[in-house]
C-alpha cells in the first residue's frame, strides 16, 4: 500500500470514528438521557470552543513536536476518551468528553491535509485535496446511516466502534515521515503575486459561506432526531439514513470537482453555494412544522449538500495554495469550521431564548437564526465583487 494510500485510508476510518461520535451523540443523548433540544445546542456549543482551540494550537503543536508525533497523539488521545466513555457512559462523563475529544480531533485535520498537499503544484494540489475530501467524506453517511444501528445494537458500540478505528488509523500511518516536504516558495510552480491576491478574494467568499455552513449543519444535528422522529413520525434508524443524504449530496459535489479544474479561479461558481445555502437550511429546518412532507426535506438536504462541498472544497484548494500546504493553511480552515460550530448552537439558544421571551416560538427561531442566512449571502457574494487585476482573473 502506498503513502497516499495509507493516509488516505486512515483519513476514512477516523472520519468514521468522528462522525460517530460527532453526529450519533445527540442521537444517544437523547435517547439514553432524553436530552431537550437545548441541552443538544449547548453540547453542540461547547464541542465548536473546544474544536476552535485544537485547530489554533495544531501549527505550533506541530513545530515543537513534529507532525508525524502529533499526529499519532490526536488520533491515541481521541481513542483514550472513547474508551472513557465506554466504561463510564453516564451523562455528566459522555457529555464533558464530546466537547473535550473535539481538541484532538481540531488538531489532528490540519495534520493530515498538510501530509496529502505538500510538495504539489497548485494542479496537484486540487486533485491531492479532491482525494482527501473524497476519503473523509464518504465516510460521513455511512457513519450516520449506523448510528442508529448501533445504538440498537447495544449502546456501548457507539463508542467501542470508533476507538478501534482509530487505533487502526494509528497503525497505518505509523511510518510517515516525521514532516513532509513543502515547495520552496520561489519555486517557479507556485503562483504569481497576483494570483495569490486574486485567490485570497474567492478564499474569503468561500470560507464565509463554509462557515455559516457548518454553523446551520449544528443547529441541524442536534435537532434532527427531534425533526425526524417527532414532526416525520420516522424510526431512529430511518432518521438516521435521512439525515446521512445531507452528506452524500456533499460527496457528490466533491467527486465533480474532483475531474475537472473547471471551477478554478471561477468567481461565478462560488456565488452558488452562497445563494442557495442558506435557502436549502430554511426548507430543512422550517417545512417540517410548517409542512411535513418528507420529499421536501430530502430535496433541502440535497441542494444543501451541494453547496456546502462546493464552498468547503474552494476553501481548502485557495488556502492551501496560497499558503503553500502548511499546518498553518490547514489550522486557520479548520478553525474557520470550527468558529461555525460555535456559532450555530449560539444562535440556535438565542432562538430559543428569544421564542421563550416573546411567546412566539416562529418569530423567535427566524430572528434568531438571520445573521445565518444574511451571513451566507452577504459575506458569500461581497468578496466576489471586488475587482482583480486584469492578470489575476480570466474569467467570472
């Protein structure tokens, strides 16, 4: 098996293990528990923080220690929390380690992507990260879809499955070398000033859109059991493999953009995601109450899906270029996903408070949730309007 191979393997099996975790715990909670909605959102709250500080720390982590060693210490330190939770499933224990295994999982994700990108020109790079995002992402829906299962199975498995994955992961990439080789920044490869300046316009764009993104996707996961299982009169495990369309519908996006280098530089491609980001939530989110028809949530998840693959796999190919594949590339992005894990659930409770405050719980959740939808059109489409040298832009 090859590096890439192995990495790329190891890249699914502790996406796997994250996403169980990430996405099965509101499902456990509140089942087991029978967590409310908000408890969920603060859960959900406390898991961005903590994620937010493992990406801000994983650069300088990775000097002092090297990549290789921190690496393997995020995935190990990942696996001794869920076997925590194994032998201490009680709320007060499953709860405080959700939030703090989102500190080695941050810092694990820059790892990883600056090992796939390095030492690439910016064509390589694209179709380096196209493989990478292909690798977790397919991992996503297949990690939701077996939520439930598991859960069924015995309640325990949803923490024993991800500790083995990760100790698997662990053993694959046990032979990295200790830190991977980057471009030189002369390097006649790399691109001109003016392209960089031109990349980091269409960087901001797709960045803000990513992040209002996976601020929507935690309001919806911590409610989704409520959603499906209340307003839809779904089972657990239908719940479940509904919520996983939301990620093959990113998939796809990913897979497109994976054979062809159609979208590079293209302005008018990110303006999609910006539009069509926020409207795909509201129909997820609100047709359910207003109008619960299954088909329309699918198509919401769908379009959803869509557009957040399309802004997420822009956000990494520009920054990664401009900053040449380093941690530093890798931490900023995933401290921008994490910044959208803290600002869902802090929107979603203001709702909620809000709904509680004036009685009228529809009022409440729109306003609550606006600076969402006006952040994605705003903050997608104002960097697409700035102006680029001539050079810099060759088409929109």
């Amino acid at each position: 098996m090859s590096r890439l191979q192995r990495i790329l393997l190891a890249t699914f099996l502790l996406t796997l293990a994250a996403l169980l975790i990430a996405r099965g715990t509101y499902f456990y909670t509140e089942k087991l528990f029978a967590f409310t909605k908000s408890q969920n959102l603060w859960l959900a709250l406390g898991m961005g923080v903590a994620y937010v500080l493992g990406a801000f720390v994983s650069h300088r982590l990775s000097i002092r220690l090297g990549q290789r060693r921190l690496l393997q210490l995020t995935i190990l330190g990942q696996a001794l929390i869920y076997i925590l939770q194994t032998i201490y499933a009680t709320p007060l224990v499953v709860s405080i380690s959700y939030v703090a295994v989102a500190l080695p999982v941050g810092a694990m994700w820059p790892l990883l992507e600056s090992f796939v990108s390095a030492g690439h020109n910016p064509a390589d790079t694209s179709r380096m990260l196209s493989r990478f995002n292909v690798s977790w992402s397919v991992a996503i829906p297949l990690a939701v879809a077996l939520v439930g299962p598991l859960i069924k199975l015995h309640p325990s498995m949803l923490f024993v499955v991800p500790t083995v994955l990760c100790l698997a992961a662990s053993f694959l990439l046990r032979k990295l070398e200790q830190d991977p080789v980057h471009l030189p920044l002369d390097h006649p490869d790399r691109p001109p000033p003016h392209r960089l300046d031109a990349y980091a316009s269409l960087t901001l764009s797709a960045r803000l859109v990513m992040m209002v993104g996976y601020g929507m996707t935690y309001i919806l996961a911590p409610v989704v059991p409520e959603i499906f299982q209340k307003n839809l009169h779904l089972s657990l495990p239908a719940a479940t493999t509904l919520w996983a369309l939301y990620d093959v519908s990113r998939l796809l996006a990913f897979l497109l953009m994976r054979y062809t280098t159609a979208w590079h530089d293209r302005r008018s491609i990110l303006a999609l995601p910006a539009v069509l980001t926020p409207l795909s939530f509201l129909l997820i989110l609100m047709s359910p109450g207003i109008y619960p028809n299954v088909a329309l949530v699918i198509l919401g998840e769908l379009i959803f899906g869509l557009s957040q693959g399309i802004a997420y796999n822009a956000a990494l190919y520009y920054v990664t270029v401009i900053k040449n594949a380093s941690v530093e590339a890798g931490g900023d992005h995933e401290a921008i996903i994490g910044l959208g894990y803290v600002l869902g659930p802090s929107l979603a409770l203001f709702s909620v408070l809000l709904a509680q405050a004036t009685q009228m719980p529809t009022a409440g959740q729109v306003i609550g949730l606006l600076p969402l939808t006006a952040g994605s059109l705003i903050g997608g489409i104002y960097p697409l309007l700035r102006r680029p040298a001539k050079s810099s832009s060759p088409n929109s």
